[in-house]
C-alpha cells in the first residue's frame, strides 16, 4: 500500500470510494475535490493498492477560535469547496477519511492518519481537530443521547468503528456536535469532536508549507 497526495487524476476514483463507502452521505462533487486540490494540495492523501485507490483522508488549516464555540461541517468547509482554508490558523482540520470497505481493518486508516499526522509536523501546527461520524449511534439512539453513547466507546463498553478507531489513533474526545452532518443518518447527524496535539508543536515558530514533493518523501 502506497500513500500518497492526491492529484487531479484521482477525483473519479475518489468519487467512487465514497459511493462505495456512504449510502447516504453524497460523495464530493469534481468541482468540490478540484477547489479543495486549489486551495491546499498538500493536506489530501490517497491510499493506493496495486494501482487501485482505496483510502482517501481530506484535511484544511483553519483557525479554530472561528469554529470552536459552534460549527458544522458545512460551515467549516464552506459547503465542502474550502474556500475557508487559512494559513494563518494553527489547526489542521480533518474533514473526511475513508477506505474501501473491502480492506478494512488492515491498517489502510492508521497509514493515513499518520500522513496526516506528519503533515502537522511538518507544517508546526499545533493540532488536528475532527468531527467524527457516530455509525453505531443509530442501533441505541432509543436508550441514550449521543454524548453517552461516545462515552461508552470511550469506556470500552460500546465498539464504534470510527470512534475507537479514532482513540486508538491518538485522539481525545472532546464533547458532541450536534447537527454536524445531517445527511449522516447512521450517526443521526452527531458527529465526536475530537483532538490530536502536535508534541512537536513550536508556538514561536511560524507555519510552513512544505513543497508537496518533499513532503511526498516524508509521508
Ligand atoms: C474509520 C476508517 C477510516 C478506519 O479505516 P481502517 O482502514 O479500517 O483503519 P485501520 O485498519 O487502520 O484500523 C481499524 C482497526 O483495525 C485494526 N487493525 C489494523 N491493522 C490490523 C491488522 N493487520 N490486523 C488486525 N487488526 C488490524 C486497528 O487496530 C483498528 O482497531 P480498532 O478499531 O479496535 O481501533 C474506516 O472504518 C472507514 O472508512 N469508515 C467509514 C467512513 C467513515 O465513517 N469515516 C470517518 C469519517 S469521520
């Protein structure tokens, strides 16, 4: 498995991972990926076995006082084109990862969320922030608001695939949002915020962007 940034010619292929992986959840449209592809090439990384794409994980810098009070995915993505992708913020924000349902569970996610993590190295940013989907949330949204329902994933008691999947990568959970993503219905539109901290993180010293060719060598 090879990860790698994503280019121009991957979109179709892209598109065609997240119709495999959501039911509900439309996948992004060509003009979605190619304004994201515009705006920060180097945060979007592609999974790719035998020449097949299999992974996909999108991020954007933000600056998170603007969003941490109330945000949704929509707000912080401006409907998905992100035009609100901002150097001057120290946040990278993760706004999708997936794999190909067929190879789940192989460690196809950790090889992106480690790209992703050597991102925000490279770049000296102080964190990644998410809002992660709840998929169980739906089976047991009768017996217990969402908040609970994180808190016995976190306890151990509950197995969800993206929130454990998650805490195993490193993240804290960190509270609900709700109305997060609407068209999620597996997680009844609540989505975990989550956070990773740089340890690596410099605040005196500024952001930077590594040329995607270097950064491909790093990742
Ligand atoms: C969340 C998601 C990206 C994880 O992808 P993945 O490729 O299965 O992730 P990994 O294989 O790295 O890790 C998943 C689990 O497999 C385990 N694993 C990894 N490699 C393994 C191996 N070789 N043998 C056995 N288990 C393995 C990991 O420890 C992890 O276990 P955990 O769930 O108990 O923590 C994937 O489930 C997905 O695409 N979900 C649908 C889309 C989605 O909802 N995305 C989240 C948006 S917020």
């Amino acid at each position: 498995m090879n990860i790698r940034i994503m280019a121009a010619k991957d979109i179709e292929a892209a598109t065609d991972l997240q119709e495999r992986v959501y039911s509900a959840i439309p996948p992004f449209t060509r003009h979605q990926f190619e304004s994201l592809l515009e705006h920060f090439p180097q945060g979007q990384f592609v999974a790719e076995l035998d020449g097949k794409i299999v992974g996909l994980a999108v991020a954007l810098v933000i600056t998170w006082d603007d969003y941490s009070l109330h945000h949704t995915w929509d707000s912080v993505t401006n409907n998905g084109f992100f035009d609100t992708h901002d150097m001057s913020g120290r946040t990278l924000y993760g706004a999708e990862v997936c794999v190909d349902p067929e190879i789940r569970h192989q460690g196809v996610g950790h090889g992106l969320y480690e790209a992703r993590r050597k991102l925000c190295r490279a770049m000296n940013l102080k964190r990644i922030i998410a809002g992660g989907r709840l998929p169980g949330y739906y089976k047991v949204a009768g017996q217990m608001p969402p908040d609970e329902y994180a808190k016995r994933v976190v306890w151990g008691d509950i197995y969800d695939p993206v929130l454990r999947f998650q805490l195993g990568e490193g993240f804290n959970y960190c509270g609900i949002l709700k109305g997060y993503l609407p068209a999620d219905d597996d997680s009844l539109g609540n989505a975990a915020l989550i956070v990773w901290l740089n340890p690596e993180f410099e605040a005196e010293r500024p952001t930077q962007l590594p040329p995607a060719k270097l950064l491909q060598e790093e990742i």
